[in-house]
C-alpha cells in the first residue's frame, strides 16, 4: 500500500439528492498530476443478515426494479440516519421475517460496488430465534422462505438468487457445514 | 416466486449520463396498486477474474475514490459498449496483471447492488496462465500483488480486502482448496 496510488479530490459537483442515494462527480489529481472525473453514489449503508430456521436459512423474495424481476435474498435493508448496524440489522430481521434474535454476531463488513459507490454492507449472523411478526415498510412487498442447502445451491445455478451479498451468505453458509462435518 | 409481488415501471426520469454509470428515477406501481419511486443506477455491468500464479491469487491494489483509501481486489473493469464478458475478462486480467490466459471460465453472474443498480459482475477463473505486459487504462494507477490465502485471510481481516466480488473470490478459492485437500 504506497502513497503513489493515492488520489486527491480537487472538487465535488453535487448532482442529486434522492430519499435512497445521492450522486455526486468528483474530479480528482492522479498520481501523475493530471486530473480525471469519478461518478460516485453515495449511500447510508445497509445491513444485512444470516439467520437460520431448523437448519434452513431466511430469504425473501422480492422484486427488484434494477434488476426488472423477483429476486431471492437474504434479510437485508438500508441503515437509518444515526441507527447503529447491529440493531438495525435485528430491525430488519424482524421487519422482513418476523423473527427476533437473541444474539447477532458481525461476520463481515464489505463494499458492493467501489468503483463507482461508497455502499457498506454489514453482515451479521443472527442466532437464538423466536419468531414474531412480519412489518414491511410500506412500500415494500415481499414473501419468506426458509430455504435448504440444496435448494441454495439450485437458486443459484437458477439465477433466482443473484446477489452479492447472498453469495456471500452463501459460502459462509456452506464454510460453516463443512467445518461441522469435520468436527463430527 | 409469485405475481403479486411484481411491481410496474410507470414512467421513468432520466437524470443524469456519466462516463461510467447514468441515473434514472422510476415510478412504479406497487402490487396493492400505490405508486412509489426509485432510484436506478445503470451500469454497463463488469467483469472479475480469479487467477493464480504459483498458487498465489493475483490481486490489484488501487485508489477508490469511492472509499477515500486503496484497496486490494481481483482484477475486475467494466465492459465496454458490445464486448463480450469472455473476452472483456482476459482483457482486463492483462491489462491490469499483464498475465494473459488459455483458459476462462465462468463461475458466476451476480448483481452488486440489486436495490438501486442493475450492475452484474461477471466473475471469471482464469487457467493456463503466461506472462506478459500489463497496459492499465490512462486514468487507472494500480500495483500488482501475488497474496498467499493467508495473507488474503489477513487482507480481509484487517479491510485491506473489503469489496464484495473479492469475497465472493476468497470463498470460492477457500472451497478449491478444501475440496483439494478432501480429494488428497
């Protein structure tokens, strides 16, 4: 890691302002001291969550306007302003699932896109269930499911799940079945 | 994965064109038949590449804007207007490694950022490597790294390794060798 990488913002022209994102273009010095433009979306940053039920992990479905149909994924959602990660994560478990959780644990915190966006996705693994009830926001229309690891392994081949963040899920899932089966 | 969640793209603003990504917003009709709005960031998708030199994945350390800090990633960039991902991927692995391939294969498709991009990365491994000459775009200041899988477990503890695509690389390389080891 050396500082002959290193970028410095000379200014930031403000594009827009939305209720999710903002856009913003940066023009920056490079290393070579000339300039260039980088196109960044801000974001708040997102939880999501691994959560299990009987050994079959929590999903929801739903469709995603990017994407221009359903998609599966696990618990997930944007931070509110000043919400601390950890709870907005078991916020969002309940919300989505219905299910509260004793224990939440961070697993990892990773950037989706850096190339053009500044969105952290903290990922927690949730344990010690109870279930309760569903509350979506309002504009947010979804279905669970309690999905095995088989049934994993085909969505993905499928494309109905198709995410970053739950093909993370995903191999975490599957680094902590076999890490019991060599402990068997 | 049912109808009632579909939602339908009324009309759709256009905001703004850059260089690398555009931003629209879409009003959509929700599955109870209120209208909401969305934010949508189009991007020519990317791809990634997963590549070993003397068992040591070949990583690039470069300047995000994005995160304000270097970052140690796969080699990865956007496609270009028609390229096919195949070949956009052993363009990249050169330009940015100077390694060239016989060998690419797909391991997967998957969305960085489902709520708010349609932005795929294609994710490739890359087999049969030779040396040659790395020709990094004019605005793109990068070092290349050759990283131990211990090193790449430090990288990500420590967030030197911190973006999604990365991870999703680490996991599958951590399932190679374990699957190398069982068949040991």
């Amino acid at each position: 890691m050396t500082d002959k990488l290193m970028e410095k913002t000379i200014s930031t022209e403000p594009i827009f302002k939305g209720k999710v994102i903002s856009l913003q273009v940066d023009t920056v010095e490079l290393p070579d001291g000339s300039t260039a433009t980088r196109e960044i979306v801000k974001h708040p940053g997102a939880v999501a969550v691994l959560a299990f039920h009987n050994e079959r992990l929590l999903m929801v479905d739903q469709f995603r306007q990017a994407m221009g149909r359903c998609e599966l994924e696990i618990p997930a959602g944007k931070l509110e302003k000043g919400e601390d990660p950890m709870e907005a994560a078991a916020r969002e478990l309940e919300e989505e699932t219905g299910y509260r959780c004793e224990r939440m644990t961070l697993l990892h915190s990773f950037y989706t896109a850096p190339g053009f966006s500044d969105e952290v996705i903290h990922l927690y693994l949730a344990e010690e269930l109870t279930s309760g009830e569903m509350s979506p926001d309002e504009d947010e229309f979804l279905e669970v499911y309690e999905v095995s690891f088989e049934e994993a392994q085909r969505y993905i081949a499928e494309g109905r799940i198709a995410d970053a963040k739950t093909m993370v899920a995903f191999y975490i899932w599957q680094q902590r079945k076999l890490s019991q089966q060599a402990g068997k």
